[in-house]
C-alpha cells in the first residue's frame, strides 16, 4: 500500500449567505476554487487522474459538476469528474475515496473537493404545478398547450421553501442539537466560550499570514466575512434562541452556531512519486477514514456519529487520543463540539454505543481547532471537509506537529473522520 501525500489546498474566502457570492453558483465557486489549485501547483493543462466534488444543495442544472468545474478550471480535458454527495461530509469522503485510490495503485492522483451556496438556493413548486410545466414542454399544438393549464390555480404557485428539516423526524438540524444539548447538559454559556475562541483563533491566524496561501479570490472577495475578532461574551448574550424560542430553554444562538454560509474548497492528493516527479511538497499523509451513522430517528442525537467514526477508527488504528497532537473537529454548532467532547469521557455511552470498555477520554482544549474552525469561517455544507483537510496538512507541516484526527458531522445521523500524520 502506497502512503497518500496531501500536496495542499486552496479554497475562495467563505461568505456568509446573500452577501458577496449571491451571483455565485456551484459550479463558478468550485470552478474558481479548482482553478486557484491548478494555480498554486502548476496544473494546467494538466490530466489529474480524477476530481472527485460535490455539493450538498444542487439545482438540476449541477450534474456532472465535478467534470465541469475540472475544465472551467484549466486541467487536462482528459480529467474524469466524478460528483459525489455525503451532506456536509462530501469533501472529506472525496478525499478518503480518492486517497484509497491512490493507496491501492489504482490512481497516482486525484482532487478531492466540494461547493455550496445557500444565495443560489433551488426554488420548487409543488408536484402538481411542476407536472404542468413538464407537460408543457410536451405540447405541440396551442390546444394541447391550453389545456395544460385546465383546473389551475394561483395556489400551485406557492413554492417549497428551502429546508433542513431531517424527513424521517421533521425537525432541523438546529433544532436537533438543542436536544443534544439538553441531554448532555450543555450550557450556553459554555457554547458562547466556544464560539468565541473560535472567532479569536481564526483571527489570530489571518494575523500570522496561516491563511496567505490558501484562499483564492473570488467576486471581489479576499477574507472570510464571518470571522469576527471584535466579538466578545457579553455580545454573544444578547442574541436571542434560535431553533427553541418558546420553551425558555433555547441555549443555541446566532452566534454559537454556524451561519448559512457560500464557498468551495480543494484538495490535490497524490502518490509520493508523483509529486516529487514534479517537484511539489508532501505536507502530510492522510492515512486513515472511517464512516459511520447512528439511530437518530430512534432517539440518538443527529450529530453524535462522528463519536462512533473515531472510535472505529482509533480502534483499526490501535492508537488513542494520548496519540493525536491535532483535533480538527467541524463546528457546525457549538454544543455539537461539546456533546462529542462529553460523550467521549462518558462511561455509560462509551460501553453502550462505543462498545468500548474505557472511555476514550478528554481532548486537551490548547489542541482543539487552533486555528479556528466553522463556527468562525462559516460552512457551506459540501466544501468544509476540503478546508479543513487542507488547514489540518498545512499546521502539521508549519508547526512540526506529529498526528492530527478531523471529524465531521452530517445530516441523516452520519459522521466522517480521517487521520492525517506529518510528513517526515
């Protein structure tokens, strides 16, 4: 098995939604964000042996939007593109998926990727109104054409809104975090803390020049516009519930969970002979993923699988957290980060659900998203594993760290880890 070298990553800045990428689709932001790697690796004209992205919100006008966005941007016209969709885990398990290519032989290497915009949601009317518009496209004569239209009213013209309510419970993904929150006991004022040291480690990294390299320009845009330095708590207290505003026990806010949010991201992995062969770094090597879901439908929490991901994976991998000098775990709210956090000190749920016999243990804050993570840049759903893979690569490399675990949580009950090691 050959180790899989992560060369590096680009990413355009993250926008909060209905700002500056509200002309932007998916495929101009992956396009861009794609183009800012062929850029930094001198790729163009390039055949990479497969791009593999995808987005978490697609209008029907988005497929095959891995092999579109790979010519928009520059690379070889023989450059496959496979579109691939894992709600917010997309890009983490484009990069698992590629980087097991590229292990077995099968690949020397590939771009793993992912694009979201909530500005350039789809629209869509009810079925009965959408099954007009297809029949009209069918008429051929004005009666037919007409006819179409026999019975209608101004109501089918009332559009579906755009939602992440789970279809098997109803409720959002907010909404489910407040219950997590609830049986974990998590405070608000915890959350808030969080969030803050989020905002402030973000910003400490734009002012060290981490983020130089790594963004490409997009619409005008060179910065994150959600990263905000100036925050403090007591801004923080003033915000209102936001998914539970009538029990008077809502703790997640505006301000401790992620905003909806624009962007893309990329990541170039290969063989370690096919980057030396063309004189590109090895940052780091991703060496290990795992997948999991949980029963959330059945009353377990929606965001709680990353817990059983890096448990599965730690154990295949015989080593523990005593082991990792990095954890790059995905903010999508902060009482998720702190639920996850709790459950693995937890001995009743490590047995029950971990299957673990100990606990796994507590992460030390000083190694927890050093550089900030999405509750400060923002997260369009698909692109956050492919940011935070690249940010993971570059710290290891920068600060001689020696091993890094990432976790994602999803929508559906599922979460993502990988493992990334230095390179030596």
């Amino acid at each position: 098995m050959r180790k899989v070298a992560i060369v590096g990553s680009a990413r355009i800045p993250f926008a909060r939604g209905h700002t500056a990428y509200v002309e932007e689709s998916n495929l101009s932001m992956l396009a861009t964000a794609l183009g800012g790697l062929v850029d930094k690796f001198n790729l163009k004209g390039e055949k990479i042996d497969e791009v593999m992205a995808g987005a978490v919100i697609n209008h029907s006008r988005d497929f095959n939007l891995a092999r579109e966005a790979s010519l928009d941007a520059g690379l070889s016209p023989r450059t496959p593109g496979t579109t691939m969709q894992i709600a917010c885990g997309t890009s983490l398990q484009a990069a698992l998926t590629i980087g097991n290519k590229i292990m077995t032989g099968e690949i020397d290497c590939g771009i793993a990727a992912g694009s979201d915009t909530v500005s350039d949601s789809p629209v869509v009317f009810g079925d009965k109104f959408q099954h007009r518009m297809i029949n009209l496209s069918r008429a051929r004569s004005a009666g037919e054409k007409l006819g179409v239209f026999k019975g209608f009213s101004f109501g089918e013209l009332t559009p579906v809104a755009p939602s992440t309510q789970e279809p098997r419970t109803g409720l959002s993904m907010g909404q489910h975090c407040e219950l997590m929150a609830r049986e974990w006991g998590i405070a608000r004022e915890a959350q808030d803390e969080l969030a803050l040291r989020s905002h402030k480690n973000a910003a400490k990294a734009y002012d060290e020049g981490f983020h130089d390299d790594l963004l490409v320009p997009c619409a005008g845009l060179v910065k994150d516009n959600n990263v905000r330095p100036d925050t403090s708590l007591e801004k923080m207290a003033t915000m209102k519930p936001a998914f539970d505003k009538s029990s008077g026990h809502g703790t997640l806010t505006a301000a401790n969970s992620t905003p909806l949010t624009d962007g893309a991201a990329a990541v170039l992995l290969a063989s370690e002979e096919w980057a030396r062969a063309r004189g590109l770094p090895v940052l780091a090597y991703l060496t290990m993923g795992r997948v999991a879901a949980n029963d959330f439908a059945g009353g377990e929490g929606l965001l709680m699988a990353p817990t059983i991901a890096v448990s599965e994976m730690l154990a295949r991998s015989n080593i523990t957290f005593a082991d990792i000098d990095v954890f790059e775990l995905h903010e999508a709210f902060a009482a998720q980060v702190l639920c996850t956090l709790k459950a693995w000190t937890d001995a009743k749920y490590c047995k029950n659900v971990l299957g673990r016999e100990t606990v796994l243990g507590e992460v030390d804050p000083e190694k927890l998203n050093t550089k900030g993570s999405s509750l400060a840049y923002g997260h369009p759903f698909a692109a956050t594993g492919a940011r935070i893979l690249g940010v993971t690569a570059k710290l290891l490399a920068s600060e001689e760290k020696q091993r890094a675990l990432i976790s994602v949580c999803t929508a559906g009950g599922m979460g993502v880890a990988a493992l990334v090691e230095r390179a030596s």
